[in-house]
C-alpha cells in the first residue's frame, strides 16, 4: 500500500463528517424559509443566533421574539436587553413600560420633533405615537427597521401614490418618498423637508430660478408646483397635457366654451397647453410655447411668415391684436366686428366726409371682401381676381380687343383709390388717366369727347367684341353723332372701299385740319384716287377741292357727285345767251 493510498483513508472519515454537516445546515435552511403546505400557516422562520432575553426576562414569559431576518436589529433587542422597552417587574412583561411614544423617544429624542415646540404637519401615525405602524421594534429586513421597504409602507395609508401611478417621479420610483417627505412631521404641508418650490428647485432648477424663469408661474410665492403637477405623477413635458381645469383652479375668469359662438377649438378641447407651453419659462405675458405668431403657425401655417406681404401687427407676431386665442362671438375668433377693428387703423377708409366711392367700407360686406388680413397688399392677377368677384361683367373678350391693364390683371394701373372719392374710383379723371399711356395726337382742333375727357363715351375700359376698344362698330359709334354723313355713307363707294370706313380718312382724337382730317383734302383724295384724270376742270384754286363735286359720305348720285348732270355745273357756271360762250359765276 503507497503512503498517499494511506493518507486518503484517514482523511476519508474527516470528509465525510463534513458533508453530513453542510447537508445538514441546508436542510435546516430550507425548512426555515419554506411555506408550509397549500392552506396551512407558513412556519414562523426561526434565526440561527436569536438573542437570548435575561432570565428573569424568560421566568416571566417574554421568550425570544420572532424575527424575519437580523439585517437590521434593534440594539436592545440585540443585546437582550427586553428591559430597556418592556415592564419586567409588571404584572405583564410584554407591556411597555410606558406609552409607544414614550419609550421610543427615550432614546431617539433626538431624532423625533420636539413635543415642547411641535411641528404643523406631523406625520398621523407620529401623532398617534404609533410607532409600530411604520417600524418593527425588535428587527426588520428594512432600514430604520420599517416592517417593509419605503414605498410599500407609505402605499399601506397613500395608496393613490407611489406603486399605483403609469409615470412615477424618479425617486418614488426608487423608494425614496424619505427624500422629499419628513416621515415624523414638518413644518412645511405634506410633511415636505423645504417648502415645496425651493424642494422642487433642488432638482427643476430652470423652472425655479428667477434669473432664467421670467413668467410668472416661476416667481409667484403663493404659486405651488403641485397646482399643476402631480409630484408623484409628473409626465415628461413631452407627454403633459394641462386641461383646463388645472388652470382654472387660478385663472377662475376663463369663460365657459359654450359661451362663444366661435370658440378657439384646443380651448373647447380643454388642451391649454397646445397654446400656452411656456408655463415657467415662456417669452410673453401669455406665456405661450413660443411668440405669438409661432405659436399661431403651428396650425395656421398659411398665415405669418408665409406670406410675402405680412399685415403690420401679423410682421411683429402680434396676433392677439385682432383674435382672441379662447374664442369669440365673431367669425374667426375676432375680438371685434371686422369692420370695428379695420377701422380702429384705418381711419380714412370709413370716413364718410372723404370715402365717396363705391367701395367704401360700409357698402361692401366686409373688409376681406377685398383683402387678406393676413397679406393686405394685392397687385396683379390676384387683385384682378378679386374684383371680378364682384364685378362679374368684365371679362376678357375671346375676340376683338382687350385694355392690356385688364389683360395683366393689373386693375390698379387705372383704379388706384378703391377708396377714393372718384365713383369709378379711377385714380384722376378719365383723359388724364388714358394720356399717360395713350398719345391722343394733341392737335389744335379736338374731337369733343376729347376735349371734355370724356374717352368712355367711344371707348370701354376693359374689353370689347370690336377693336380699339370701342363701344360698338365704328359707323354705327360716328353715325350716333354724325347722323346726316351716317344716313348717306352705307350707300357710298367708300362705305365698301374703306376697310377702317371713317377712320381712314379722320383722326379720332384731334388735328389741325378742319373736320379732324388726316391731310388736306385733294391730298388725302389722291392718296387712293391718284391715277383718275379731271381733264380740264381746275380742282386747286379758287377754292376747289375734290369735295366741291363729290361727298365723300355718298349720295344718290353716281361717282357720289353732290348733283345730277349739269345741275352740279350751274351752281358754279350760269350761260347769258345760246350763242355765248359759257361765263363762270365766279
């Protein structure tokens, strides 16, 4: 046999005596912690090394107490001292030897409110000077000996706090509820360690210091965090919603939404915050999430800066100045009528002593009839589709002729004071108005229409089935005027040679020859007629022209001749005898 076969025998007994043991002490373990069977109590646990009371602590029946664990053991207990709390030398041991409140504060005197001067708040169980309530007096598994862990303990009496709330507050959530409250008592309401915004500004110093916080949510004394926050169930800020009865418990002037016929809809919703986010740090009175036209873009995204041309008060963000942002009786949460608040800046539109027109303000349904609110100032085909809105009967003409103005959309270029006193409200008299595009051909002798501005009696302002504007066919408009040289004219050569008929041969506007011709008359007769041979009749000189045999408007006579034969000739020749020759009159 080898000397190491030798060794392991007599080591084998020491090991195996080991074994036994540690089987043993699990076996034990296991029957100490186990639950007893379904129905039946669970076998109080027993401790290895329970302290042993004195013996004269044992003669009277007070034994070992029960312990669940000695994580935490009270020092008297712990050193057997049952006397320290009990009456040994009673008729019953297990009695204190005075009140709870008594002999705890014996020794935690120090830790405990003073009786002679105490506290506002204490804390109920402390008043009651039921200690037991909240702490195990001999040994617990919790500090300070609490019968369970913080949070469990408060929920016991709290329980619409702590463990029964979605979103806890971050240190109730770790059981320390000891680190905003006093658990014996304070002077501060809810038993707080500091009054509640310099607690809360322990952690929110943003939302607390005045030198960041400029609302006044954040620097109102009597204004407590808990108004509105639930310091046991604060929703992130991304996922608070305050509703209006939050805010009322304050703002007790907030009208009832059904009291507007128009109410702010997130106002009707109770969603305050959808508007007012800025709660301890917002920019303006208001205290909205942002300026006000900010605020305002977050659903009205085509009002502010998405127009090119802001309104004055919408360019500085102050939309407040013409809404009310809870609701109105008006259309579109106006503080006013329309008209009530356009006037309050623009004076001379509603002044009846300058405002003539037939636009002015108090004719018309409202000011946005015409104007945005929001980007006032139109040009071009948007304010030209704006008039047609009302004025249905200017359209532009598929044929004939249309005003370039009315073309580009560009109303204004005419119709300057939609206001103004003019009743067509053109921007001076029409003359005026047509000379700084047209060129009339300012001659000496003037068409009368002409002379007393009068365009519109030839011409319409927008468009027209003929050309050049005009109000109808040009010997149809001439002939209304010119009835005697009208009636003749339709029966004329020239009513069928002359493509432009009245215009070939005469200005409209003006000119320096009589009758508004074009040129001097046998000039202007040649200017066509220049190949025909007049023999030996004289047609310059002494007064003769083409015009003093012929009517350029027609007769009934050929060649448009103004007499028949020889009936045109002795108006000029007269014959003394048959055998004499031939003598002119003149």
């Amino acid at each position: 046999m080898t000397l190491h076969s030798q060794r392991w025998r007599r080591l084998l007994p020491i090991a195996a005596l080991t074994a036994l043991l540690i089987l043993a002490i699990l076996v034990l373990n296991s029957c100490r912690r186990d639950s007893g069977p379904e129905g039946t109590p669970t076998p109080t646990p027993t401790p290895f090394f329970t302290p042993t009371p004195p013996a004269d602590a044992i003669a009277a029946g007070l034994g070992p107490a029960p312990l669940d664990s000695l994580d935490y053991v009270h020092p008297p207990f712990g050193d057997g001292a049952c006397g320290a709390c009990h009456d040994l030398s009673g008729s019953d041991p297990k009695q204190l030897w005075g009140t709870q409140d008594a002999v705890c504060r014996d020794c935690h005197w120090q830790d405990l409110p003073d009786p002679e001067s105490p506290v506002s708040h204490p804390h109920q169980p402390f008043a009651r000077g039921d200690c037991t309530s909240c702490h195990n007096p001999h040994a617990s598994a919790y500090p300070a000996l609490m019968v369970t862990n913080v949070n469990d303990a408060c929920n016991e009496c709290h329980k619409d706090l702590g463990g029964e709330i979605d979103q806890p507050h971050p240190d109730l959530a770790a059981g320390e509820c000891n680190l905003c409250h006093v658990s014996h008592g304070s002077d501060n309401a809810a038993i707080l360690r500091q009054p509640q915004q310099k607690l809360c500004g322990t952690c929110h110093t943003d939302q607390t210091d005045p030198s960041i916080s400029f609302a006044s949510h954040a620097q109102d004394e009597n204004i407590q965090c808990s108004l509105c926050h639930d310091p046991h169930d604060p929703h992130p800020p991304s996922e608070m919603t305050l509703d209006r009865e939050a805010c009322e418990q304050c703002h007790t002037d907030l009208p009832e939404p059904d009291s507007f016929s128009h109410p702010h809809q997130p106002f009707a919703e109770g969603k305050c915050s959808d508007c007012h986010g800025g709660f301890h740090q917002g920019p303006d009175a208001p205290l909205l999430a942002e300026t006000q036209a900010a605020s305002c873009n977050e659903c009205h995204q085509d009002h502010g800066q998405m127009v090119s041309q802001p309104h004055p008060s919408l360019a500085v963000g102050e939309c407040l100045l013409c809404h009310d942002g809870h609701g109105s009786n008006n259309a579109n949460l106006l503080v006013q009528s329309e008209d009530a608040i356009c006037k309050t800046c623009h004076t001379e539109q509603f002044d009846t002593q300058h405002t003539f027109a037939n636009h002015s303000a108090d004719k018309l349904p409202s000011c946005t009839s015409c104007h945005s609110p929001h980007e006032p100032k139109t040009s071009g085909t948007q304010l030209a589709e704006t008039c047609v809105e009302c004025h249905s009967d200017i359209v532009l003409a598929s044929s004939g002729s249309t005003h370039e103005p009315v073309a580009a959309g560009d109303c204004a270029q005419c119709h300057t004071e939609f206001h103004g006193k003019s009743r067509t409200t053109l921007a001076a008299v029409a003359s005026n108005i047509c000379t700084d595009c047209h060129d009339l051909q300012q001659g000496a002798i003037k068409h009368q229409p002409v002379a007393s501005g009068d365009c519109t009696s030839c011409h319409v302002s927008h468009s027209s089935s003929h050309p050049d504007l005009l109000q109808t066919s040009a010997r149809q408009l001439c002939g209304e005027c010119h009835s005697g040289q009208a009636a003749t004219f339709a029966n004329s050569k020239h009513s069928t040679q002359l493509r432009e008929q009245c215009a070939a041969c005469h200005n409209a506007h003006s000119g320096n020859i009589d009758g508004l011709l074009k040129n001097r008359t046998n000039a202007l007769c040649e200017s066509c007629h220049s190949g025909l041979p007049h023999g030996f009749h004289p047609v310059i000189g002494e007064g003769l022209s083409c015009v003093s045999c012929h009517s350029p408007h027609g007769t009934q006579h050929d060649f448009d001749l103004r007499a028949a034969g020889d009936a045109l000739c002795i108006e000029c020749h007269s014959f003394q005898a048959p055998s004499s020759p031939p003598t002119a009159r003149r």
